[in-house]
C-alpha cells in the first residue's frame, strides 16, 4: 500500500494499518519512532465516512446537538449558526491550545498522534478520513507539533496538548521536523508544506474530536508500561547477580514454594531468578545453608518482584483497551442506516490514572529492594570482600557513593508515588466537577521508570564488581549478565568517575538490550 501527501507528493509505503481496532502498544511505538509507516484502513474509512454523513445531517436539519452546533463545557447550552460552525471550531482549538511548561519530547509527540488518529479511525467521532489522513501523514513524515507538557486534567481528554496538536495541523504554531535525527524548528505552515502537505479546515465536530481524547496520557503510559516489562525482567536479573555477590541461598525460589501460594507473577519471578542461577558454583541450593536464612531483599524477592508483574500484565490489557476506543464526546452510532449522537464520558481517564499510581509504587518497590541488596552487596559481612569493594580499602572509596545515589534516587521516586488521583479540582464553573489527573500522573510514571532503570543498573554495576573478586563460576544466566555489563563498564581497578557508565547501563537496560541477550 502506497501513502500520499494530501497534494500527491512525497510517496511512503506503509506498513500498518489504523483501523481503530486491532493498534499495539509496539506498534504504535514502531510508528512514532519512524521505523514503520502508518495509514488509514479502507474499513475505518467508510465508517468514518457513515459517522460524518450523520454529522452532517444534522448541521442540516438545524437540530441542536452538543458538540456540533453548541458551545463547549458549561456553555453547552449556547447555540451556534450554521454559518460558524467552522469558526467555533477553529476558536476551540486556539482557545485550548494554552499549556505550558517543558515541551514533549517529539517522539511523546509523534505517539500521542497515532494513538489519538487510532482512536478517531474506529468511526464513532463523525470527522472525515482526512483528519486522520493528516495525522498519520504528519507522523510518516517526521512532523511533530510543538506541544507544551502541562495543561491536561485527564479529564474531558487531554484538552491543552491535543489543542497545540490540531493547532498544527490548521498551520499555526510551531512544529519541529527530524532532519538526518535532529530535531529542528518550523513554523507549522512550513512544515508542513516542505512535506508536501496542506493544513486542515476543520469542519463540525472536528476540532471537539481531535482534542477531547486521552491520548497525552495514553502515550505516557505507553512508555511507562514497555519501559517497566523491560525492568521487572532487570530486576529478577539484578537479584540473581546480586545473590552470587553474597553466594546467597537458591532455595527460596523452589517451584514448591511458589505452588503453595499460586501468584502468576511470584512464580514467574522465581523461575526466572532460579533459571538464571542455574549451574552455579557459588550460590547455595544445601538444604543446611550455614547462613540460615538470606535478608528479605533476597529471600523476599519474587513475591516484592511478582505483584509488578502481575500489575503490569493487568495495565497492559487494559491500556490496549483503552488504545483502541473511542474516547471523545459525543460519539456518533450508526446501525441499519439509523444514526443517533451521544453524549458519554470517554474522554475520563480514571483507568489511566490508578494505574499510574500504581505503577509510581511499584517503581518505588523495585527501587528500594534493589537499594537493600546493593548495600549488602558493599557490606564485607556478606561478601567476605573488602569494604565497598574497593580494592585498597580506606585509601580508596569504591563503590561507596554508587549506594548513596541509589539511596538518593529512592527519595525521589518516593516523591513520585504520592497519588495523582486524590488531586481532583472541580473546573468549568463546576460542569466538570470530577477529575482524574490522569496525565500528571502518566508522566510522573514514565519519570519514576527512568528512575527505576538507574537504581537496577547501580545493583548490577555493584554486584558485576563482586563477582570480579569470586573464583567460582557463577550460574549460567548471571555469567552472560556480568559479561554483558562489561561490555559497557569495565572492571574496578581503582577509584573513577563513574557517572557515563552508570547512565549507559541503565539506558541499555531500559532499551531492551539486556532482555535481548537472552534471545
């Protein structure tokens, strides 16, 4: 399949089709980082073209319907003329368009586009194919709107960010377009014109559609939930080094203990920690440990380490739900010819929200298990190493403040699990009196998941200098772990900067590249 610019300019193969229905979460990610084309499917397209006909219908008929010929929030009741009805459009997206702070990164962007074409593609928004033919033309072709961070209540959609989106596509504002992986500044108007591409006059109902949808945090949470299943495997990873480190005991994760308290995700965490210990020489599996017992940052791991996956495996579900719905307001139903419009509440993120929240918590969790054996792996009672693990101890510091920074990343993410959702401000003179606060809350577990990737790989930095000093082959899985985190830190010879290698551990971990040794 063959994609054009809306003026036949600048063709794109495509390689996924949005249809509203059937988008993951990789593939979405596959699209807005550019490594695959998208383009509108010819189902979505006739039932976009049913829903706009009805929309239609009414601007003809006179009948007042919100959302069409109305105004918005608490002046929902003001009617508008057929003759406005494209400057009520174009008002409500210059009006939203009023966020401010940090501007997204454009590939948050690039994805929150796709994410909001997808959901207007199932055919219940009643705006014509070339709305999304212009979203998804702007992806391909690397345009991303500038679009400010803050302005969104995850309620009534992601107002303030899908505003500076739409505003874009009208030619106003500013983009940035990817030249040769740069990002650089245009004038919207420009941009899309270098591509090929003509601004869009919206038409009923088509501004209210593209900007009243939970997109902003849909890709938030994206991120948050692909970053987080790449560090719940690092942290069974990081626990099994870090067991070796301590030549701790095997025995906790027997399957039999995991059977006797069936949890999926305690069990998967155990065997994957068990796997990765496999044939080691070091770690104890004697019934007569001579320890006894290892702490609870050991012992306790798969079930810390389990209930994140299970939650992630919940989110998942639900946010490809959620991807994949129609979720501005009215929505547009056609059956049998018959068309009716109504009013809902799908723009709501509460979904979105708790499950943020959650995952900011389990962050926290991760973070702070994995903080306690790094400091057992540091602590000469357990390793039978000198302290830190310098290699002159007292001349030298060691690993010392690798713990501290950890310790000190842990205040921040507890920071960072205080919940969005019990910030509810009543707004439009208190017709939107219930909030989710579901795009701070995304955002805020996209950052706590960075945060979390730097913790895992302090504890793998540590735990890789332990084994250094431990003649024993360590179990199969953890020998390919600690040969791979050489690859980007190399042994400790002495006291170094360690600040570039600490960073470039966590980014390959969060990445995937850790994941993809085992593959």
């Amino acid at each position: 399949m063959t994609l054009f610019g809306n003026n036949g300019s600048k063709p794109l193969m495509v390689d996924i089709e949005i249809d509203g229905a059937s988008l993951t979460l990789e593939q979405a990610i596959s699209i807005a980082n550019g490594e695959s084309t998208a383009a509108l499917s010819k189902e979505s397209r006739d039932n976009m073209l049913q829903s706009r006909a009805a929309v239609e219908e009414i601007v003809r008929s006179g009948d007042t319907v919100y959302g069409i010929n109305t105004g918005f929030g608490a002046m929902s009741s003001v009617r508008i003329e057929e003759e406005e009805i494209e400057a009520l459009q174009e008002n409500l997206v210059r009006s939203h368009a009023c966020g401010v702070g940090e501007r997204m990164e454009p590939e948050h962007v690039l994805l929150m586009m796709v994410l909001r074409a997808n959901s207007i593609a199932k055919g219940c928004s009643g705006s014509r194919p070339e709305v999304v033919d212009l979203i998804l033309s702007m992806v391909n072709y690397r345009i991303s709107p500038e679009v400010p961070r803050i302005g969104s209540l995850g309620a009534s959609g992601d107002l303030a960010p899908l505003s500076h989106m739409a505003l874009s596509m009208m030619g106003e504002g500013k983009c940035l377009i990817n030249n040769n992986g740069i990002w650089e500044t245009r004038s919207s108007k420009d941009a899309l014109s270098e591509a090929g591409l003509l601004p869009i006059k919206l038409q009923a109902k088509e501004g209210l559609s593209l900007i009243n949808g939970t997109s902003q945090m849909c890709a938030f949470l994206t991120i948050a939930i692909l970053n987080m299943e790449m560090l719940s495997f690092a942290a069974d990873a990081s626990m099994a080094c870090s067991l070796e480190a301590i030549q701790g005991s095997q025995r906790p994760f027997d399957p039999r203990i995991q059977a006797s308290r069936p949890q999926f995700g305690q069990a998967v965490s155990a065997a994957r920690i068990l796997e990765l210990l496999s044939e080691s020489e070091i770690s104890s599996s004697d019934a007569n440990y001579e320890k006894v017992q290892d702490a609870y940052s050991f012992r306790c791991a798969p079930q810390v380490h389990g209930p994140v996956i299970d939650l992630l495996r919940e989110t998942r579900r639900m946010l490809e739900i959620e991807i994949n719905s129609a979720t501005d307001n009215p929505l547009v139903f056609v059956e049998r010819g018959n068309s009716e419009i109504i009013s809902g509440g799908n723009f709501h993120g509460q979904n979105l929200a708790i499950a943020s929240d959650a995952i900011a918590i389990a962050c926290h969790e991760l973070a702070s298990i994995s903080e306690r054996r790094i400091n057992q792996v540091l602590d000469p009672r357990w390793t039978n190493q000198n302290a830190f693990l310098a290699k002159r101890e007292g001349l030298e510091n060691g690993l010392m403040i690798v713990q501290y920074v950890a310790a000190a990343i842990i205040s921040e993410l507890n920071l960072l699990a205080a919940p969005a959702t019990t910030s509810n401000v009543p707004v439009s003179m208190g017709k939107e009196d219930h909030a989710s606060m579901g795009s701070t809350g995304c955002y805020r577990a996209l950052r706590s998941s960075i945060l979390l990737s730097q913790v895992i790989a302090n504890e793998m930095l540590c735990s890789s200098v332990a084994l250094d000093g431990i003649e024993k082959k360590a179990g199969k899985g953890v020998s390919k772990i600690h040969k791979w985190v050489r690859t980007m830190v190399p042994p400790l010879e002495g006291d170094r900067t360690m600040t570039d290698e600490c960073e470039a551990l966590s980014e390959a971990i969060v990445n995937g590249r850790l994941s993809n040794i085992f593959r």
